[in-house]
C-alpha cells in the first residue's frame, strides 16, 4: 500500500507571513484562479491590481479563509489555513483583519459599536480602555464626531472609513483591505494612504490591499500584483510595473481599453 | 426540457431535498456545538425575547380568541341539535390545548417571526456582515442562531398558552352572552375534561415549532445569495417550508404524544 502524501509544510524561510500555492478556485463552471503563487513576508504592504472580476477579492478571501481553494494551499503565520474548520480560525483571525469592499457594518450599531465590536468580542471588558481605543482609531480616519451615528446616516465614504477604523482597532499583524479608496474624494483617499503608511511604519503592519487606485499604489506599495485570466500576470515594485513593457500592464496602468466610439 | 432532462427531473428533485435536509442537519450540529461551547449572548438573547416573544403576543392573541370564538359559534348549534350544548367547553378547550392553540400560533410565529428571522440574516448574509462577524472571529451560528433559538424555545411556551387562553375566554364570552349558557356548565365541563396532560401537549407542540421555525428560518437567512432577490426569496421560502414542515409534523407529534398522554383516559 502507498504512504500517504506528506501534508504540505508552511515556507522555511521565518520571514514569510503569507503564501500561497497553485491556488485554483473555480465558482460552478467559470474558473476564476488558476493557479495563483503568493508570497509576503512580514511588514511588506503588497497592492492587487487587476481588471474587475479577475479574483483579486477571492485571493483575498483565501487568506483568511472566507473562501476555500478547490485545489492549492494557503498558509499564513505558519498555519495550513485552507485544512482548518471554520471553529478552529481564531488564531487565524487574531493575526488578519479584513476591510471589506462594501465597508459590511453592522446596521444595528452606531459607529462607536461597530468599531468597538472586535475589541469587544476578543475579550476587552474594560469600558474605558474600550473607549479611548475606538476613539483613537477613529480620528485616525477622521470620524471622531460621529460616533452615536448608525450606518444609514453616513455617506459612502464615511461607512468605508469607519470599516477600516474597525479593521485597524485590534491591531492585527495583518489587513486586508479591499479596494479602500473607491468611493472617497482625493482628501479622503488621501488620509486611507496616509493611515496605511503609518500602520506599516510603526507597527509593521503587513498589508495587502486591492486597489485600482494607480495614484495610491506609487504612494503606499512595496510590490505590485496584477491579476489577470486567473493568474498572477505580473509581480514588481511599483518602479517595474511602470517600466513594464507589457502591452496588457501598459493598457491597464494608463487606462487604455479596445472600445473605440 | 428535453427528454433526458425530464427523465433526470425527480432524481435531481430527491438529490436537492437530501443537500437540503443534509444543510439543516449541518445548522443543527453547528447548533448543538455552540449550545454545548459557545459564548451564550445574554444581551442578545434578551433583545430576541422582545422581538418573538413580546412583539408576537398581538398576533397570537387575536388569532387564539377568535380561532376560540368561531369554533365555539361553529359547534354550539351542532351541538344542540344532540343535546351536548353544554359541553361546548370541554371540546373547545381541549381542542384548543391539543391542537388549535399550538398550531395557530406556531403558523403566525413562523409568518412573523421566521419572516423576520430569514430576512435579517439574510440581509447582513448578502451585505457581508456575516463574513465580518467571521473575520473577527465571531461563529455566525453563535451569535445569529443560538440566541434567536434559545428566545424562541423561552418565548414559544408562553405564546403557545396566550393562545389557549385567549382562545377559551373568547369561547366563553360567545356561549355567555351569545347563546345564554349558564356559565358554570360551560366551566364544570371546561375544567372536568381538560387536564395537564392537554395543556403539556400544546406546550411540547410550542416547543418543538419553535425549533422548527428557528432552524428552518435561520438556515434561509445564512444561504440568501444574490442580493436583495435572494433575501426575498429566502424570506418567502423561510414562511412556506416553516409553515409546511410544522403541520406534518403536528400529525406525527400528535400521534405520539397521544400515545404518551392519551385522550380521555385521566
């Protein structure tokens, strides 16, 4: 009889946070990663590119295991993230956290309780330190006089910053964030850059943020990945991806399309 | 369809009620787990009492009392022609305590609490509020499932008996002053036939529909996709399949739970 295949082990190389392997994710007949290999060490802020549709946000959710791949793994801090079940993620989730694309508040909390609710569900009881804490994450992102508003009274770019003054608050080695700048003006989007500049600088906060903001990739990025046809098309400092002599990276840094009027 | 496709239609329909019944054995499993390990959410557990219990007493109690009251109008003049009016009560109430009482108000739960149920979490299932409570480490089932299950297993006992009373004063309001019955006929009779073993048959039923609605309404809320047209359509599935699975279920628990507690023996 054949010995089973050993599992997978994570990189040897101590300084890797993330990686992932051969990941292929496929949502009923249409292929959406084929194959993608990823790797980030620790403090390293990495930016997504890519047409709409291509993965960017399911790579994402691969790394903190929203989103299984059909085949491929994916470790981050050294655990198989894909062979945990959904109870056995907390360490997982004690490490990365996740601004989603649509800001995903809670619509029965006021801002104050939305960007208190992760402080609170790990454990912090002190209401002062709860206090002072979401306090400080929301004048980071310039909401500090709007805490007793419920998300239907903001705007969209209020409802984005205050999702990423709940993701920073835990300060987790990781964020995630997904398409941080749309829906905010040159200030606002701004202030995002600046805020994840700062998270990597002083607490050496790992980040990988899917943007399509080309402004802010030049601003805030160590490497660059674009994403297309299911695989990772090209992979540089944002220096490379501007020197690039590929057509489709070409196309796409300077918005140019096929459709003529 | 082409023929293929219809030859292949009721082997398709049974793999899909079989995933179906497979998905809320899984909801169920994941329930018992955070019943037995999870973090019991007493704050949420108490604003779930208000939302089902206290917000569904309007509903049950107009339902119960005229349920009670066109029963009694319906039998009485049957009745008569026998010579049974007096015993008007006895039936009405156990009638009530078996079946109508828990039935009713577990149909009007499962359209306005279930309803409810299936459309909140499927709001927050499609907004990707579920998956933020997962990325921060939070089990949707524990704070999405468990403390709307344990407020509808606290609430639905109490509902369940609103239900029955209501129903009976109504009865007697309609034989007191709408056919002049003496009232201590109907209440000798009322109180000669109807036993505890009745009214612990409408508290079980209460008990068990409550979990039914719950499983079955949370499970449409937390599989809602595509936006605003699913949580519509699991909201409309969350009433139907709720208002469909307790009524077979009635048949087969009153079959039984008249083994248990049999009728017109105590």
């Amino acid at each position: 009889m054949a010995a089973p295949a050993p599992s997978p082990a994570p990189s040897s190389d101590a300084d890797v946070f993330i990686e992932l392997r051969g990941i292929h994710k496929s949502f009923g007949k249409q292929e959406i990663l084929s194959g993608i290999d990823l790797t980030l060490k620790h403090g390293e802020t990495l930016c997504i590119i890519g047409p709409s549709g291509e993965g960017k946000t399911v790579t994402m959710k691969h790394i903190i295991g929203l989103i299984r791949p059909d085949s491929g793994d994916v470790f981050v801090g050294g655990m198989h993230v894909n062979k945990l079940k959904e109870r056995e993620m907390a360490p997982i989730r004690q490490k990365v956290s996740m601004l989603f694309q649509g800001a995903a508040l809670f619509d029965r909390m006021t801002v104050e309780e939305n960007v208190a609710f992760p402080l609170i569900e790990s454990g912090l009881r002190d209401k002062a330190e709860v206090k002072r804490r979401v306090l400080e994450a929301l004048e980071a992102v310039d909401l500090a006089e709007h805490l007793d508003k419920y998300p239907t009274a903001l705007s969209g770019g209020m409802r984005k910053r205050t999702g990423i003054a709940r993701a920073i608050i835990c300060r987790n080695e990781c964020i995630l964030y997904d398409e941080p700048n749309s829906g905010l003006d040159p200030i606002g989007s701004d202030i995002i850059d600046q805020m994840i500049l700062r998270m990597q600088k002083r607490f050496r906060v790992t980040s990988i943020i899917v943007t399509h903001d080309m402004r802010s990739i030049f601003k805030i990025a160590n490497r660059v990945a674009m994403l297309y046809r299911g695989k990772i098309h090209f992979l540089g400092t944002p220096d490379e991806l501007n020197a690039s002599p590929d057509p489709i990276v070409q196309d796409f840094i300077n918005g140019r399309s096929d459709v003529t009027c | 369809m082409d023929a293929n496709g219809l030859l292949t239609l009721p082997g398709r329909v049974f793999f899909h009620f079989l995933s179906y019944l497979g998905q809320l054995a899984a909801l169920a499993g994941e329930l018992m787990i955070a019943l037995r390990s999870g973090v019991w959410r007493l704050k949420l557990v108490a604003q779930q009492i208000v939302a089902i219990g206290y917000g569904s007493q309007g509903v049950v109690i107009v339902t119960g009392a005229f349920t009670g009251a066109v029963f009694t109008f319906q039998s009485y003049a049957k009745f008569k022609e026998f010579g049974f009016e007096t015993t008007v009560g006895a039936v009405v109430s156990v009638a009530l305590c078996r079946e109508l009482g828990p039935v009713l108000a577990g149909l009007m739960v499962a359209g306005r609490v279930g309803a409810a149920m299936a459309a909140d979490i499927g709001t927050m299932k499609v907004t990707e509020q579920v998956d933020a409570l997962r990325v921060m480490g939070v089990h949707p089932v524990d704070y999405l499932v468990l403390p709307r299950f344990l407020a509808m297993m606290i609430s639905m006992p109490f509902l369940v008996a609103e239900s029955i009373s209501f129903g009976l004063i109504a009865s007697y309001l309609v034989t007191s002053f709408g056919y002049d019955m003496p009232s201590t006929w109907y209440l000798t009779h009322m109180i000669d036939h109807t036993n505890m073993e009745d009214l612990s048959i409408g508290m079980i039923k209460g008990f068990v529909f409550g979990m039914i609605i719950t499983l079955i309404s949370c499970h449409q809320g937390l599989a809602a996709e595509n936006g605003a047209v699913g949580v519509g359509l699991g909201t409309t599935n969350a009433v139907v399949i709720s208002s469909l699975v307790l009524l077979i279920v009635n048949f087969f628990l009153s079959i039984l739970l008249n083994y248990v507690f049999p009728i017109g023996t105590v």
